[in-house]
C-alpha cells in the first residue's frame, strides 16, 4: 500500500506514468512495498544483500521496469544493491529514481549501488531523478555508484537529474563499451544554499567503433559547490565527446575537468567546457518584457536545465 | 669563449639574432661562459645556490635579455635557479631556451627552477625553447618549475616550444594574475620514439579583470606519451580561455586534463580539447599534389605546430 506522501514523492522521480502499468518494485524505507513482473520481466531480491536482480529476457521490446526508491521521515542510510541484465536484442527503459522526504530525520542518507549489462545488440533508456524535500534542517544525502558494460552493438541513453534539494549529492559511474556499443549521457544539476554535488564518470571506449557522449547542464546558486570529472578513454578506434555547460551565480563554486585520454591513433576526442553567470542581454530582454529580475532568471534556468 | 657545437645548439634554443646583442647570460655546463649587462638590466649570480638574479629597472622599454642553458657531453643534472624581476612599465622580452648535446653521456638532466616577477604595467613577452640531441642512445631530461606573479596591468605572452630530442619534459607551472593583468601561453610540443612529456599549469586569476588564455598544440609519434593537466582557477571578475589540440600517430598516448574552477559568478571560463589524428582529406590532398605519404604527413604536422 502506497501512502500519500510516498504517491507525492514517487511522482516527483518517476513522472512517466507508466510505473505501475510495467514490471515494477518501489521500495520504501528499505522495504518492498509493491512488486510486478511481466513475463519476459524478472525482479528477485538478492539473497545476500539488500537489493533486486532485475532479469530481462532476451528479445524483449517496447516494455519498461520502474525500481523507485523512497525514504521518509527516517534518519536511515538506506543501502541498496540493483542488478540490470538486460538480455540479447532487447528494447527497454528503465526508471530508477530516489526521493527523500525527511521532515524530522536529522539525516537521511541514500547509497545506491548498481550494475547494468547491456548484452549484445540490446538497446536501453534510463532515467534517474533524485529529489529530496523538507521543512527543517537535515541532511539529504545520495550516494550512488553505477557500473555498466556495453556489449557490442549495444545503445544507452542515460537521463541523470539532480533538481532539488539534495544536500550532498556523489555520483560515480564507470561504463565500458565494446564493438560499435553507443552512449549519450545527460545530466542536469541544479545546487542553492550549501548544498554540494560531485560526479566521477569514467568511460572506457574499448570496442572498435564504440562512440559516447556526455552532456552536462548544471547551475549553482548561493554557496552551493560542484566538482565535476570526466575522463574518456579512447582506447580503440572509437569517438567521444564531452560537453559541460554551467551557470554560477552568486559564491558558488563549480569545478569542471573533463579529462581525455587516447591510446590509439584512430580515437577521436573532443570535450567543450564553459563556466559563467546568466547571459545579461537574455536577462535585459526578458525584463524589457515585464518580468522582474528574478522572473527573469527563473525562465533563464528553466530553460538552461530543460 | 663560444665552442662551434656550443654556437649550434644556441642557435637551435635562441634564433632571434639577438643573443649577444642585448642583455644575455650563457651558461654551459654548470658555469657562466659570457655575460654582459644594459644599464638598465643587471644579471648577478645567486649566492646562495647556482643561477643569476635578473633585474630590470621600472621603464625599461624594448630590451631583450637572453639566458640560455647549454650541456654538452656530460652526465649530470644541472639544476638552475633564475629569478627575473621586471620592474614597473617596463616593457621587455627574455629569451630562456635549454639545450643538451650528450652524444656519449648517458643521462643528462637540466632542472630549471624559475621565478619570474613582473610588476604593475610591465609587459613581458617570454620564450623558451627545449631541444636536445645526440647519436647514441641516452637520456635526455629536462625539468622546469616557474612561478609567476603579474601585478596590476601587467602582461605576459609565453611560447614555450619542445621540438626535438627530449626523452623526458616536466613543465610545472603556478601563475598568479592580479587586476586587469593579463596572459596569454602558447605550448608546442612534438613528441617521438619513447619521449614522455608532462605539463601542470595552474592559473590563478586572483584579481579583477584578469585574463589569460592558453593554446597547446602538440603531436604525440610513436610509442610516445604526453599528458596535459590544466588548471584555471577563477576566484574574481575575469576570463580564462584553455584551447588543446593534439594529434596522435601510431601507438602514442595522450592525456589532456583542461580543468575549470569558477568561484566567483563573474568568472567565465571556456575551454576546448581535441585528440584526433591527421585529417585524412589533408593527407589525400598533399599526396594528389606529388608527395609521399610521409612527406604530406611532415608537412601538416609542420603547419599545426607553427
């Protein structure tokens, strides 16, 4: 049984709709509180572990597993290990969102442990939203760490989203891909007040033909504080492109180093980074049209962030 | 008194027919060979460790002074301290190459520890040529460690250029620029066979209207290894530009880590790096025209790296 606040929370992360339509597991303050599985969609909890194997069969097209997590009013570190075995010449999303709602905790702290196989010629969407939310003063804090290999011939498309009120956000992510497998990251940050975010992403251009992307939007407000590393690895004849754009205002920090690395004459590296504050012109003309500063501002991000 | 491969491998660091003309301080294997002073420059040795004091007087307009390193033959490491000290509204070049002749030494090193200080409203423009050479098969190293202080108004162009024949380059460099001071680095290297060469540049943009952009253009060969880490720290009202192009051949690696660190919101800061090999229609291009592979090959690489 879903409560109220848990229905709020999950349509903070999950907004597709579709989460109870398709094979799904919500967890709740680390328990399982509602669970389906589709016939060629296999969700089992770990034996020795906190956390679900989710076994999708080969050949398995147009379906989605939805695997939020929530945590209220608990001062928990909730640890969570997933598997994803995405079988042979699949087609799927994947939905795995966490939202902490923590009016009276001290400290809820999240640690998310994943592990993706894209086997062969399987092509997969994934979306990850965190969210936190409060009253008080507590620490909403979201550790999550994601290896994922790519075998060849596979595709992701990664959607990682940071909006609001997460305290302390770390993101670690290696992902390996293999011949001709294919990679688009977007992610979208958004830190105010002290609230910091680090991401470590690490990719592996192994297979010949292997190609990745990375796109990062993100702003920090007031004294907020970001730290960004990405490295590509071009250890094949393979291309990769790094893309970051970041919007500082007021004394917050962002620190962006997108790294590249190529050990093979055939790879071909790219990465693009920009850090400044709102363009001035952007915001004269949306002022010009009735707006006040901070409309004005608001629209500007909206629109950065989308 | 010049020796005829002292007098060749000069030419080789210094090739602006200047060397003699001005200010200059040429040391050869650990000693000063030939010295002479302006009225308004002076070169005096440390007496504390081995290397010179270079003081300019405030207002010194178009001088050069050139303090060239040369080796030859020996298995040592010669370790140099210089300090420059450009004084206010000056406006002066100073020309630093290091050179190694070391056909029957074994290894032969050059530690270049450098400080350079250039006061309010003085405009330096600074090169340094690293270049080595021998028959046989021994190591030639050079290691460089520069700390630079521009004041107010201050300016400071740098070529940094490593063609040929080093088996092992360390650049370490720490710059800090104060209001409205302004810099602008250009890096060239090639490297071949088993060379390795490291570069660690950090930027501090500590005052107002600071700004400095960096260009590095290399091409990595062979077995060979570069890597590149970039720091621009923007702690004011500045901007900080980081552009890095390598081109990589046969089984070379390369490494480029352009890192940004805004933290102030009127900090802007860009860069852009590319890894990638020779462009193919370049190459078809040159060859259609009457040459070889290689010769097409040594052209473009010569055009990149001008």
């Amino acid at each position: 049984m879903v409560s109220s606040v848990e229905q709020k929370i999950l349509e903070k992360i999950d907004d597709t709709n579709e989460l109870k339509s398709g094979a799904h597991n919500i967890r709740s303050n680390g328990e399982s509180i509602s669970r389906s599985t589709s016939r060629t969609i296999s969700i089992k909890n770990k034996e020795d572990k906190s956390g679900i194997d989710v076994i999708i069969q080969p050949n398995t097209k147009n379906q989605s597993v939805h695997v939020p997590v929530v945590i209220l009013n608990q001062d928990i570190t909730d640890t969570v290990y997933n598997t994803f075995d995405v079988g042979e010449n699949s087609d799927v999303t994947i939905v795995a969102g966490c939202g902490i709602h923590n009016c009276n905790a001290q400290k809820t702290e999240h640690v998310g442990i994943h592990e993706i196989f894209i086997h062969k010629g399987s092509k997969v969407k994934y979306l990850e939203k965190h969210y936190a939310e409060s009253t008080g003063k507590s620490q909403k804090i979201f550790n999550t760490k994601t290896t994922i290999e790519i075998e060849e011939e596979g595709s992701l498309e990664m959607e990682l989203v940071q909006i609001k009120g997460v305290d302390d956000g770390n993101k670690d992510m290696e992902i390996n891909l293999h011949n001709n497998a294919r990679l688009i990251i977007t992610e979208r940050i958004f830190t105010e007040l002290e609230q910091e975010a680090k991401s470590n992403v690490t990719i592996n251009l192994v297979g010949e033909d292997a190609s990745a992307q990375i796109v990062s939007r993100t702003v920090a407000k007031d004294e907020s504080k970001q730290k960004f590393y990405f490295m590509m690895n071009g250890k094949n004849k393979s291309r990769g492109h790094i893309e970051c754009d970041s919007i500082i205002m007021s004394n917050a920090t962002v620190t962006s180093i997108p790294a590249l690395s190529a050990s093979c004459e055939d790879a071909e590296l790219i990465h693009e980074a920009a850090i400044g504050k709102i363009a001035s012109d952007q915001l004269m003309k949306l002022m010009s049209l009735g707006l006040t500063e901070e409309e004005a501002q608001e629209t500007i991000l909206q629109g950065f962030l989308k």
